[in-house]
C-alpha cells in the first residue's frame, strides 16, 4: 500500500494565518503568484512526463532499496582509507570555507564543496569504481527504470554548533519535531551518501521515512511541491508565510514540509522515520522522493560524501 504523503490544513495552521497588512516579499508581492506557481508546477510535469516516456524499464525492482528507498552498503576498510586520503584536501579546503563565513552566517552553501568538477582526479577514480563493485549505478538505473550516471560529487562537513537548520525550521519560535523533513525538488534523481566516519544519531546520520518514496501523491502535486521550492515558497520567515497562506489550498504544498507539521500527523509520520547508523565507509543509496533529513547533530562533526546521479538521457 502506497504511503500516505502529509497534507497539511494552512487554513487551519497556527503560524499560516492571514493578517491585513501582512508584508511580503518583493518577488511573492508582484501580481500573478498563482499563475506562476502553475506554470513552474505544469512545465515540472512536462519534464517528468518526457523522462517517463524515454524510460527503458518498469523501474521500482523488488528489491529492499525499492522497497524502502534505501539501502546501504559497505566499502571495505582499505576503500576507505584511500577515499580519505583521496579527500584530504578537499576537507582542509572545506574547513577554510566554513572559517571564512561571518559570525551566524553558515548556511548550507558553507558546508558543502564540489569535489573534482573536471572528473579527472584520483577521488573521482576511487568513487567511480565504487559505485561500479557495489553496483550502485545499476541498481539505481534498475530503480528508476531509466540508466543513471553520476552528476555530482560534494563534499559536506557539518558540526553541532552550526544550528542553521533548526534556526530556519522554526516558526516564531515553535520547532516541529519533524523540522526539516523535506523531498528533494529533483525528477528521477537519487543520491549515494558515503559516510566518512561513524556516523550516529549525535552527529547526523542520515533519517529516512521508510517508503515514503512510494506514496500516494499524484505527479502534479509532486510538481506542485517542487514548484513552491522553485520559487522560495519553502521558507518559513514571516514574509514567505504570508505570500504561501494566500495560495489557493491545490497549490499549498511543499518540499519542505517538515518545518509545517505538528501534532498527531508529525507523530504519525516519524513512526516510520528510519535512523541510518553505520560505520565509516557505509555507502547509502537513496530515493530523494523520499521523505528524508539529516545533519542534525547533537556533537561532533559529520563528513560525508554526497553523490547525486541523474537519467543518462
């Protein structure tokens, strides 16, 4: 049985209530919001519908990964090791791009670097060849039902005094317990995180809700969540608030919807939240139309490699 996606009430919403005079911002303010939401969601569609006829396979094989939306797998001790040295100078370079942000500036455009745009150097080697041995590309290309290639490699570094996450999630001060559960606004896209070291719920494995990949949104509300990412209609300062409570209900929808829910349906959804612990050099493979959230750390530091693959088409 399909998963049933949250929707949440805004008319009832406590923190999404209209007010006269309410401020918006510029770009939400301008005539016509509505109307470009249903463009952005209907041309979103188009593309995913152009990419479901190009498809070669089923997709969705029965397997645990399409199952869950996740599975992982383990690189080997000596994998490891290399990839670490491999990324050695990629995390100095990390950590003097954090240490050059402003005092309460890291966001996550601070936290995250590319790693060897060229595709030339040994890191790259090391993480084609992995992904090759665990037969992650394939699996990935089986799931989808289209052949996926490597788009990106990140590096991510993340410790427990940054707080922007939670900073940005809460609501005048309310912080949902799942703030920051969120879609990935990508079609057809998936990711393989590599855990440089042991990574636990004190510094920021990685959480999934177990199936919710396989919901039971419809493709245009899907468009429609991805839309509102498009246009900054996630945020949650008050201004983006405002201009998102005017939407018609239809078009009310989110990525990032964790920060919006509370109460039985934020308990309801968790239940089936899945914390992915594992050992240095675990490689998890994920559906990013999955609901998921990570980098909430407690202490610590967390490295990791995020790798995003894409429809070879």
């Amino acid at each position: 049985m399909p998963f049933k996606f949250p929707r949440i009430d805004y008319a009832a919403h406590p923190y999404y209530q209209i007010a006269d005079g309410d401020e918006l911002h510029e770009a939400h303010a301008a005539p016509g919001l509505r109307e470009r939401v249903v463009e952005r969601a209907q041309n979103i569609l188009a593309s995913e519908q152009r990419l479901a006829l190009a498809r070669t396979g089923p997709g969705g094989q029965a397997d645990e990964f399409s199952r869950d939306g996740f599975a992982t797998f383990a690189l080997g001790k000596d994998r490891l090791a290399k990839l670490k040295v491999a990324a050695a100078p990629y995390v100095s370079a990390l950590q003097q791009q954090r240490n050059a942000a402003p005092l309460g500036q890291l966001d996550f455009r601070t936290t995250v670097l590319p790693v060897d745009e060229g595709r030339t150097s040994e890191i790259y080697e090391l993480i084609e060849d992995s992904c090759r041995d665990l037969g992650l590309v394939e699996l990935a290309s089986a799931h989808v039902g289209l052949p996926m290639r490597i788009r990106f490699v990140h590096l991510q570094m993340d410790r427990a005094e940054d707080q922007y996450i939670q900073q940005k999630g809460r609501l005048d001060g309310a912080l949902s317990p799942a703030f920051y559960l969120h879609i990935d606004a990508k079609t057809m896209w998936l990711k393989i995180m590599v855990y440089l070291q042991d990574t636990d719920e004190e510094n920021g494995a990685l959480r999934y809700i177990v199936g919710s990949h396989d919901s039971d949104m419809t493709p245009y509300e899907r468009a429609v969540r991805r839309a509102n990412d498009a246009l900054l209609l996630d945020n949650t300062d008050p201004k983006t608030r405002a201009a998102f409570a005017r939407l018609p209900p239809e078009l009310q929808h989110k990525c990032n919807f964790g920060n919006d829910l509370f109460g039985e349906e934020a308990e309801r959804v968790l239940q089936a939240e899945r914390l992915v612990e594992a050992p240095g050099g675990t490689a998890i493979l994920f559906d990013i139309s999955g609901a998921h959230r990570g980098a909430i750390l407690h202490k610590g530091e967390r490295q990791v490699l995020q790798i995003t693959l894409e429809p070879a088409i």
